[in-house]
RNA sequence: GGUCCGGUAGUUCAAUCUGGUUAGAGCACCUGCCUGUCACGCAGGAAGUUGCGAGUUCGAUCCUCGUCCGGACCGCCA
C-alpha cells in the first residue's frame, strides 16, 4: 500500500473515493466495537474508524493494539461524517478503513502534544527533539523558517543577487566575538576559526567583481547564549558594489515587506522610521528601542545638579520615566523593580506617586516646588501615575530606564502584539573607548567607512569619540534585527583604521595583509547588511526563544542535549592533531 | 565569571516556608467494560534512589554546604 494523500487534505469533495494514508497514530478511541484512530503527518490529522461489521477480525485486532506514534498505513474510503469535527480541517469527512498495517511500532513517547504543542519542559523537549518536532507548533514553526528563507532567496534573487557560498573554515580574527577552533591536522598547531560572519569573504566577493551577493550563512560566536542567542546562528548576509545607506535601506525594506507578505501574509509599513543613535539613547535608553508604546525616558540633568537632594546633586545624570495608573504599586512590586535596578547595577529606584497633578510619597519631600513643577511638567502624564528614577551615570541611567521601559511595557501590556515597528537607527559613533584595556574600539566592525565629513578626523586620529560612521541597525520591536554598513575599500585608510585600534604593522600584515593586499587590485565602494534569519523567524511565529524556531538548537550552556555533545574524542584523534588535553 | 529561579512517578505539577505514620493529583501507561467518538467515557491497577554527594538531626523531599543539569538576567556578544 502507498499513501494518496496527506492527512491534511481530505474534504467533502473526496467523499466515496478510495485512499490510502499513512501517518503517526495521534489519538487512538476505541469505543468497544468502533475504533477511532486519529492519524497524524505534518500536512494534518485524518479521523479514521475502523467498524467491526465491515473488517475481518485480525485487522480489527491491529487498530486495537495501535499506541500513541504508532506508524501505520491505512486504506479505506472517504465519507462524510455525521457530525463535523470543527477542530480539525478535515474534520468534515473521515475514512472508512478497509485494511491497516504497522509500519513500526513506537514505545511510549515522553511527552505528548495534544494541544499543538509538546507538555515537557524545553529540556525533555530537546533530549528527544524529533518526538517534539512533531507537534503542530513546531511543524509550522520550521514551515514559516522555510517560507521566510524562500521569500529572501526569491527577493534577492530577483533583485540580481547571487548566492554565494564562503567557507566555514575561516581564519581567526582579532576582534569580536571568541572564535570557534578547529584545529588542523596537516599544520600541527594551526587552527582554523568557524566564521563570526561571512564578512571579510563577501567583501572579497565585491572585490572579485561579484557586485551583489548573498548567503543565507551560518555563522559562529563562542560566547554565552540568550534566549535570542546561540553559538551557530544564521544570518541573510547580503553586500552589494557602488552603493550608499539608502540604497541598503530600500533594498532591505522591501526584503522584509516581501518576507513577511509571503511568509506570513503581515502587511508591513515602509519606509521604515529612523532614529539616530544619541535620540534612540536619550528616549529609549537603549540602541534598540521598542516603539510599540511610548513611555519615554526624561532627562532632567540639568535643575537636578541645583537639587537640595543630594542622590540627584550629586549624580552625572539624572532620568526617569512616568508612568499612568501604577499609583497603587504594592510595597512588594515597588520592591521587585528596585532590586531589578539593583541587578541591573544601580543603588537603587528613586520613585514618587503623582496624584491629582502633584508629586505624593517617595522621594517628592526632597524636592522643591520648582525641581516639582519641572519634573511634572516633562512628566506628561494625563492622569495619576508613579515616576522612577535613575541618578547614575548616564550609561547606568540609561541601561536601568531601558530595561525598566521594556518590562513595563510588557507588564502593563502597552502593546499590541500584533504590530511590527520597524525602525532604522542610525548615526552611530565609530568608536567607543575602552577603559579596562585603555584603547579605542570600533562600535560595529572594523571595516566600517566614515561619515564622509569625519575622513579627515579619521586620518589626523583627532575627535575620535564624535566620529560618526555609515552603520546601521535594523530594529524590530526591540529586537536588533540587523546590522550593516558602509565598508572600507581602500587599503590605506583600512590600514589607518586598524592602527588606531591599535594593532601593530606586523599583526596588521599577518591578520589582514591578504585584504589590504585585496583592495590594491581595483576594490570597488560596497556596503551591506545582515538581518539575523534566527529572529526574524521568531519574531513572526511569536517566540520568545530563537530555541523555538531552529530544528536542534543548543541549550543554554551550549550543550546539544539530544547528542550529548559536545564531548570526548578518542586519545587517537588528539595524537593526530598533536593536542594533549590540560586537567582543568 | 556573577545574581536569581527551578530539578519530586514516563510527563506536568502539589507537599518543602513550619523536618515526623503510607510523598499526592492531572495526562500518559497497563487490565477490564463500552458500536459515533473526536482531548470519548466508566471501573480498577502499576508506576518514586524526591538530580547527585556530604553535613545538621532521634529522624531530611523539606534545613545547611558542595556539585551537576535546565532556564532568566548581568558581564560577554567587532
């Protein structure tokens, strides 16, 4: 017996034709003489009844020993159902079976999945991942991946772009992100590094004349997970010769207007807003501002140095956000959001209630009536309503608001789920210090390009804190979803670049001579971006956890639970590689 | 590396705060009954190294310490 259909497409329309469907046993009822099987693929479920009046004994007693993810093969014939199922899109017919065989028999599953979506916690759920993988949810999670992997690849495709594969045995760089190693047999004592990201290969491309190129790519970072991180992630890596931002910015907007239109039939707005960086700080606290709700963050710096409260006199920066309707916080909740700051590495969460249009309770004694009327006023606020309030540094305001707004803003629900804002931050600074090792870092990567009007700063290596670049990020809900830039094209300033990162000639020559070599041999202007596949992806199936929407992802320490990997290899395979391993 | 939460039957949870007889429940599983269920129903049953190791105690699932595993956040992530 061979299937006909899926178990996702049978309707009225097949009522009386002869089928054959083979599937998972999802649901088995059996009624005493009637038997119900529910059988399950990724296309649906189909209700089969096997009737003790129309089948021999023996194939009675076959659907009677089916268990939950039993594998069989049924024939029978269609027909419309007494009673629809509306729970189910086949629910309107069901087939009468003629004859069942057990493909292959299953022990009991860990879990189930009734419901669409597997009952274990997400550590049982990836020790047997492809038992969970079986659930609706997850079947139509990695369907949505697929789709949204096709509608790049048709996009980019038409647009003129390429795809192009780049190693994953790549060079170390310095830099970023810890490497992946992986050492080498024919070079004792040499490694190859798993790419942070196709970067330097797609500029290479661009080099070799291959204008537009794009790589749905895997890329590697050794460094901690997070919900929307792992090791090996994905990126729809994309560069293009002789472009500017905005041709980037088209070109990734209509990308992510013809994803999500295809893939998951969402209309979205573009052109995307845009924010510079310092404005997406100053209001949002964070580089990847959620503009789904307001909430702003409120500077008052300024009159706070004249404070007769000595937290805000003292303090390099002084913000808060206002906040309707929590005027009746509980002592416990208040509590919780102070040790949130707390965490988050502030002294404290200055707070006061605003009743009836004036402050009330907190900190409002040490305040004078004009320090008052000031913070009321940029307040804003419509009705009564809580004000906290951060007096750090401006980093650790900052970061404390930030992070503050984005749990009150799912807390109080301030959004609707159902909305995608879209924004474009831009105007980032080129470099930023760094006080631990005393030296200047770029913010996005290396190869980034100036701001035209900096070049000269650049070369003379003066104002390099008020440097702006040509890098952009791509923000989705207060998701970063992309990143991109501008890149360098000519050795020479490249070189001036790394220099002022403080690399030496000989590390220059040794790390990155083959590019300054490159980009002696005609290297084209180019720039480009790549938005992160990962959370795109779970972004529009509603995951919190890019873990939901990859098909074996890591845990969160980085182990594979289903594999158990990673683990030992054989004493042979060290001696090969002329490895000894250290005790720990 | 740090802070916090969790680990009890196959599984999801309860009991732990306030240590004490036999560690409970739903689903799953097993047996029987049941001819229109569709998360079928009914009756019965089996199922536990309370993650692991030490300590305190007459007595530890419960308190303490260590350790392992999972998760959230900070650091980290050009």
């Amino acid at each position: 017996m061979k299937r006909t259909d899926n178990c996702g497409e049978l309707r009225k329309a097949d009522d009386g034709n002869k089928v054959v469907l083979s599937g998972w046993v999802h649901k088995y009822r059996n009624l005493g003489g009637l038997i119900f099987l529910d059988l399950r693929d990724r296309y649906g479920i189909t209700q089969i009844l096997f009737d003790p009046n129309d089948l021999p004994k023996a194939a009675i007693d076959i659907a009677n020993s089916c268990r939950n993810e039993f594998v069989v093969t049924v024939s029978g014939t269609v027909r419309i159902k007494p009673e629809p199922n509306k729970n189910l899109a086949t629910g309107e017919i069901e087939v009468v079976a003629d004859n069942i065989i057990i493909e292959n028999e299953s022990v009991t599953p860990p879990f189930n999945f009734l419901n669409g979506k597997s009952d274990a916690k997400e550590e049982v759920r990836l020790q047997y991942r492809y038992i969970d993988l079986r659930s609706d949810k997850m079947t139509n999670n990695l369907l949505i991946r697929h789709k949204i992997c096709l509608a790049a690849r048709n996009y980019l495709s038409e647009k003129g772009f390429i795809e192009i594969e780049t190693p994953t045995l790549a060079k170390s760089t310095p830099e970023g992100a810890r490497d992946y190693l992986v050492p080498s047999r024919i070079y004792p004592g040499n490694f190859f590094a798993l790419p942070q990201s196709p970067q330097i290969y797609k500029q290479l491309l661009m080099v070799a004349g291959q204008d537009k190129y794009f790589q749905i790519a895997r890329c590697y970072r050794d460094e901690d997970s997070r919900k929307d991180r792992q090791p090996e992630f994905t990126q729809i890596d994309i560069e293009q010769s002789f472009v500017t931002e905005e041709d980037i910015f088209s070109l990734t907007e209509g990308m992510f207007a013809y994803i999500f239109k295809q893939a998951a039939d969402i209309d979205i707005k573009i052109p995307f807003e845009r924010l510079t960086f310092k404005s997406a700080m100053d209001d949002y606290g964070v580089d990847k501002p959620d503009l789904r709700f307001g909430l702003k963050l409120k500077n008052i710096s300024v009159s706070a140095k004249n404070s007769g409260f000595s937290v805000f006199a003292n303090a390099e920066c002084v913000k808060f956000i206002a906040v309707e309707g929590l005027e009746n916080l509980s002592r416990k909740q208040m509590g919780e959001y102070e040790d949130y700051a707390k965490h988050l590495g502030g002294k404290g969460l200055a707070f006061t209630k605003v009743i009836g249009g004036k402050l009330d309770g907190g900190i409002s004694k040490f305040l004078s009536g004009e320090e008052q009327k000031i913070i009321i006023d940029k307040a804003e606020l419509s009705k009564d309503g809580i004000i906290f309030f951060a007096a750090d540094s401006e980093d650790l305001a900052n970061k404390i608001l930030g992070a503050l707004r984005n749990r009150l803003g799912g807390e109080l629900k301030l959004f609707d789920i159902n909305e995608y804002k879209f924004c474009w931050i831009v105007d980032f600074p080129m470099f930023e210090f760094n006080p631990d090792e005393n030296r200047w870092q770029t913010m996005h990567h290396m190869f980034t390009m100036p701001k035209p009007e900096y070049l000269q700063d650049v070369i003379n290596e003066v104002n390099l804190d008020k440097i702006l670049g040509q890098l952009y990020d791509l923000v989705l809900n207060g998701v970063e979803l992309a990143s991109g830039s501008i890149r360098i094209h000519k050795s020479e300033f490249q070189k001036k670049i790394f220099k002022i990162l403080g690399m030496t000639d000989a590390e220059i020559e040794n790390k990155f001579g083959f590019m300054l070599n490159a980009f002696k041999f005609g290297a084209p202007p180019h720039g480009g971006i790549a938005p992160g596949l990962d959370r795109i992806v779970s972004i529009i199936c509603g995951e919190e956890s890019i873990r939901e929407v990859i098909a074996f992802p890591k845990s969160k320490s980085q182990n594979c639970l289903m594999m158990n990997a990673p683990s030992e290899v054989d004493k042979s395979q060290l001696e090969e590689l002329f490895i000894e391993i250290r005790k720990k």
